[in-house]
C-alpha cells in the first residue's frame, strides 16, 4: 500500500505544482498579453482561472502531504482526484472558452466547480475521521 500512496502522493505533487505555474501564467498573459485582445468577459474568466489554479494547486499540493503520512485514507485520495478533475474542467473550460472564443467551452465550468466543492467536502471527511 506504501507504493500506491507514492503515487498518489507524486500525481498530486505534480498536478499542483504544474496547477500552480499556470495559474501565473495566465496570470501574467491576462494582464499583459491578452487584455488589448479578448473582451471584458474573456479577461474575467482568465482572471478567475487564473486564481483557482493558484489556490486549487495549493491545495493539491497540502492533500499531498497527507497523503504521504495517512496512504490509506480513502477520503484523501478522492480528495485529491476531485480536485484534479475540477481543475482541469472548470479552469480548463474558462480558458478553452477564453482564449478560443469558443464559448460553449465554458459549460465544463458547472461541473469542475462542483467537483471542486466536493474535493473541499471530501477533505473534511477525512478530517472528521482522523
């Protein structure tokens, strides 16, 4: 069971660091590179993107660590899975949308945000239960 901890424990690492330097990026894109070239609503998705990538990839990053020191804890390992697919949805759905003007790219958002809530729900499950 130690290995498939690891494993998780390195996706998450991986996931939320690689979460985290596109949220700077986009970050930067928005205020610099793209604000003379997308509307206003374009911009405030990148915006929004742009900081639950930051904050999302921090958090895959914390579920991590705990992952590391309690592997066999279901509720973190759902955690961390929720957050990830949130992340690639719902900030990968506000960009896809933003950047392509293909706007029903946006629809994905819905979805990644509540698995974001329930990413959040599961890691006070596993809070409750140790």
């Amino acid at each position: 069971m130690a290995y498939a901890g690891r494993m998780w424990t390195k996706l998450y690492v991986i996931s939320g660091s690689l979460a985290g330097a596109c949220g700077v990026v986009l970050g930067a894109l928005t205020a610099h590179g793209l604000r003379t070239r997308l509307d206003a609503a374009a911009i405030n998705n990148l915006e929004t993107a742009s900081l639950y990538l930051l904050v999302h990839g921090l958090l895959l990053v914390g579920i991590a660590m705990l992952v590391e020191w309690f592997p066999v804890a279901t509720s973190l390992r759902l955690a961390g899975a929720l957050v990830l697919v949130g992340i690639i949805l719902f900030c990968g759905g506000l960009t896809g949308a933003a950047i392509s003007g293909i706007r029903p790219l946006a629809a994905a958002a819905p979805l990644g945000g509540s698995c974001l809530i329930a990413g959040w729900l599961a890691l006070m499950v596993f809070g409750f239960t140790k």
